[in-house]
C-alpha cells in the first residue's frame, strides 16, 4: 500500500477537461477526498482545474480516468490528469516572498523589514523600510517610484550650498513611503496626511521602522492643513488630482514645488492645464511604465 503524503508535503491533480464535464469530475474528485480547488485556465471549450488532497492513495492518471468511466458511463472524462506532490507552504509568511529590495532613485534602496540591506551590500543605497499593509506605497508601482524621483531632483546634494527645504506635505500619504524618503534625504520635517485612519497609522509605524521620529500625522484630506509650504507632493488618480488642485496650489509656498503624480501619460493634456491655471509652472516629468509625474513650480 503506497504510503501517505508527509505532514511537509500536500497532492495536487490537475485535470483539463471541457467545460460541461466539470461539474461531474469535480464532484467525483470531492467524493475521492479532495480538500479544495483551483480554477487555473479557463478558455473556449477547455477548464484547467486543480484540486488538493492532504493524502492520495491513487496516483495513477490512468487509474483516475477509469474509476471516473466506471462511475459514470458515458459521461465526458478530462483529457489530460497530471499529478504532482507538492511542499506545504508556510502560507502566514510565503507572501514574503513577493517583496524584495528595490532600488529607488539614485540612493535609496525600499525594503521590507524581513530583507533589509545594508548600503554595503547595495551599493552605496540607503534603506528604506516599509511595512507592507494597506496603505498604497511598497516601492513597486511606477508612479510611487517616479514621485519618489522627483522629490530627490528637487533637492539639493547633500554636500551642495543650498539647504533642503524645511518640510515636506505627503497628500494621501498611503505607507508613508514619499514622507519617509524626503526625511532620508534630508528633509527636516514632514507632514503626512490621508483620509484613511488605517493609512495615518501605517505611516507612523513605518516612520518608526526607519528610525525616525514619527511626522505629523493628519486624517483628513488637503483642505485640513493650513499655512504655505516649500515642497508638497500628491501620488492619487487623476480625478482626485482634479479635485484637489485648488488645495494643493494653496498650500504650496510661492517659488516652492509641488510634485503630482499618479497620472497615465494619456491624461497628461488633461491634468496640466488645470495647475497651469492655478499659477503652477512645470519644470520637469518623468515617465515610467504608461504612467507620468510632473514637477510643478508655484508662481509668485
């Protein structure tokens, strides 16, 4: 008698087969012990589907194919069976695996806190840690990184005259990563700002696996915050962008700059002239991936 699958390793048969035959080979996998299933490839006249057992006695494909015929005279069997043995994944932790380093500008490398790097190891690149959860920012979405570029354009080289502007506005500030950056990369002080609580939340605690003093965390949209700042930065749709455009303008100081990203470089013509007509100059974009970020700067 063939042993059982280990406590480590779990079994998967894979069936290919038409869609009218599903309903009858499923029910013939469950009443066989299968644990589950997956819908893995649906086309035109044709399901991939698999299913998981915790123990399979059968392993013979050609075995499946006749106790299905026997079972069921006449009806459709799958075309194909494959069977495989698989290792149990250790499922609180295996999406971990999803979030590596990734480089960032020209000197931050975003990590997450299970795989930090050093600068050593990263050539010379400072970490930056976020936390994967709920709010938008993890370093891998083009208009996050593109943002991100901006803002380290925008100030000035560490060993340069000129000083960093002294706060930075992160409109929608999801994990915080864009505040998070400035403060990295010298920016004294930082105002970050969601309408999700569970955002505001995010960001402190990353601010905090960074080291740095947690920002000035506000629930709430831009109309919120009061007074004139030198750099704001706003990562959203472009709707949102729209709808905001009064508020951003308002707070971003006269001469300071305001960083917009968020949008597909299709929308580009229908996003400028909104912040033109608010006395928003551009000085520069970047494009990423169908996606586009611009550098604005307020008018005097």
């Amino acid at each position: 008698m063939p042993n059982p699958a280990s406590p480590s390793t779990y079994w998967v048969l894979e069936a290919e087969l038409p869609p009218d035959a599903e309903e009858l080979w499923s029910w013939h996998c469950f009443r066989c012990g299968a644990r589950g299933s997956e819908w893995r490839e649906e086309s035109p006249g044709r399901l991939r589907i698999a299913y998981f057992f915790d123990q399979l006695e059968q392993r013979d494909a050609g075995l499946w194919l006749k106790a299905f015929r026997e079972s069921y005279p006449g009806a459709a069997p799958p075309g194909r069976i494959g069977i495989t043995e698989q290792l149990r994944q250790p499922w609180d932790t295996a999406w971990h695996a999803q979030f590596g380093p990734v480089p960032a500008g020209r000197g931050l490398m975003v990590c997450p806190p299970w795989n930090i790097v050093t600068a050593e190891s990263s050539g010379g690149r400072r970490p930056l840690i976020i936390e994967p959860g709920q709010g938008f920012g993890t370093g891998r979405h083009a208009s996050t990184l593109l943002a991100l570029e901006l803002i380290e354009d925008a100030l000035p080289p560490r060993e340069g005259a000129r000083r960093a502007p002294s706060c930075l506005v992160d409109i929608g500030t999801g994990s915080g990563i864009l505040a998070i950056a400035a403060r990295l990369l010298g920016v004294p002080r930082a105002i970050a700002i969601d309408i999700e609580r569970a955002a505001v939340l995010e960001a402190r605690h990353n601010f905090a696996l960074n080291g740095l003093t947690p920002p000035l965390c506000v629930q709430g949209g831009p109309a919120s915050l009061r007074g004139r700042y030198p750099l704001v930065v706003a990562n959203l749709v472009l709707p949102l962008l729209d709808l905001v455009a009064d508020d951003l303008a308002a707070l971003t100081a006269p001469g300071g700059s305001l960083i917009v990203s968020g949008v597909l470089e299709s929308e580009r013509e229908r996003l400028l002239p909104s912040y033109l007509a608010r006395g928003c100059e551009p000085l520069d974009s970047r494009a990423r991936e169908g996606w586009i970020a611009f550098h604005l700067r307020r008018s005097a």
